[in-house]
C-alpha cells in the first residue's frame, strides 16, 4: 500500500515536471511579402511620384498668375514688377527667386534688400526695402542733379530734386594737405567717413544740419541753420562728440561756432 503510494506519488511528480519543462514553443513565422505584393507596391510609388511631379511642372493649377509687392516707397510697384520679371504661366516650383532678387537690386539701385517667396498655389511675393538717404551730393555728371548717398555710404539714385532735410555733403579739398588726404584715402572713404558722422549726430542737431563738408579725413565740419558751424574733427569718438556738442549748446544757446574735434576739451565762441 505504501509502495503503490509511494509509485503513484512518483508518477504524478515525473507528470507534473514534464508539464512545465517541456519543449519551447516554436517561433512563429513572419510572412514576406511576395513578388507581386512588391511590383504593385513599387508601381503604386512610381505612378504617385509621377503624378507629384506632373502636378508640380505640367497641371495648369499651380502655376505664376499673380505678381504682387510691397515696402515701395520711392519706387512703384510697377516699376519692380518690371525689373522683376517675374515669368507669369510657369510652374511656380520652377521660378529661381534668387534670379530675381539679383536682377531688382541690379537694376534698381535703390533697393537695398528684396525678399522673393512663393504664395501658393498662383503667386509669387516681391517684398523690397528701400535704400534711404543721409547725405546728399551734387551729381558730377548732371549738371543741377544730385546723388544720393545711403548710410553705407552707397551712391544709390540721382534725383532732380533734394529731397527735404537731408545735409549736403560737400568734398572740399581747398588745402595741399586736404588734396593729398584726398589722394590717400581716396573719396569714397572720406564719403563713408561723413556718413559715420551724420549717423552719431544729436536728433536736434540732425534736423538742424544743412551741410557736411569734408576737407580731410580729420577735418569735417557741420554747417547747421542760423549760421552755425561745428568742427567735427574725424569719426573717430563720435558718440563723445555728440554728447559734447549737446552740453555746448545748452551751455551756450546764443553761441555760433562749436569745436569737439577733441571731445575732451570742447569749446564754443560767438562768431
């Protein structure tokens, strides 16, 4: 009776050991996918591709209607149009933009920066900002025609007309030393050199300004309304100048004459 126990018990233990340390499960299969899923998988991919690119170059729904602008100032928006160029009917995808922002700024020297975007699905955007004027000079070969002079000290238009509160500028080399200062940095520095300076004035000094005059790349002088002058000196140390020039001219309303060249020991006088 024991045995028989003792038998049963080791059979249902040998039972119970087989049950959980059998043989892994098989992994399961992973299905390819076969030839003919993949040609028409890859017929699908060429016919979509094909019509993406029949959209983009051959349909006529996204293709140049309308050319529009902005930020003009002194220019029209018909004037950039033109000089744009821009190619009305093609593929809005195939228009280089940097062609025609090349092709403004080279045949519009006014403008100082354009920004050309594509509006889709029919528009092509011109966005332009204009150069604007700190110094104005007489035009060398338009007699009565002035050029004007932007604050890079770019030569940008010439006009007929001044425009209103813009200084002068006045190269005037009257002096043996001021004619080789002349030679040495040549008149397109000495230029850049009076737009450094017309750029640090005073705001009341700026609207007060009526000439620049340059006779040396350290002798520049303002010729202000009412008769007043200041000699300005170089470019060197402008902002001292400006604040200078501005506890003069409180200190001494009634003066005409002002020296910050040397921004340390500036002076005024009556005549």
């Amino acid at each position: 009776m024991g045995a028989a126990t003792t038998a049963d018990r080791g059979e249902r233990g040998t039972s119970g050991a087989s049950g959980t340390s059998g043989p892994p499960p098989s992994p399961r299969r992973v299905r390819m996918p076969g030839v003919r899923t993949l040609v028409v998988t890859g017929v699908l991919l060429v016919l979509l591709g094909a019509g993406g690119i029949w959209l983009l170059y051959g349909s006529p729904w996204l293709r140049v209607e309308r050319v529009r602008t902005s930020g003009t100032q002194v220019l029209t928006p018909g004037q950039v149009r033109e000089a744009a160029d821009v190619p009305v009917g093609a593929p809005l995808i195939s228009v280089d933009t940097g062609a025609i922002e090349d092709r403004l700024r080279r045949k519009l020297p006014r403008i100082d920066s354009v920004d050309v975007v594509r509006s889709w699905p029919h528009g092509i955007g011109l966005k332009v900002t204009e150069r604007k004027p700190v110094l104005i000079a007489d035009s060398t070969e338009n007699a009565g025609k002035f050029v004007e002079v932007d604050a890079k000290g770019v030569r940008f238009a010439t006009v007929g007309k001044a425009p209103a509160g813009v200084p002068r500028l006045e190269l005037a080399p009257d002096r043996s030393g001021a004619a080789a200062s002349l030679r040495r940095f040549g008149p397109d520095r000495l230029v850049r050199e009076a737009v450094r300076i017309a750029g640090r004035l005073p705001k009341a000094v700026a609207r007060d300004t009526r000439s620049v005059k340059v006779r040396s790349y350290d002798d520049i002088s303002l010729e202000l309304t009412g008769g007043r002058t200041v000699d300005w000196g170089s470019s060197e140390k402008s902002e001292r100048k400006a604040i200078a020039l501005t506890a003069l001219m409180k200190a001494a309303p009634k003066a005409h004459h002002f020296d910050v060249s040397v921004p340390t020991a500036p002076a005024s006088s009556a005549s």
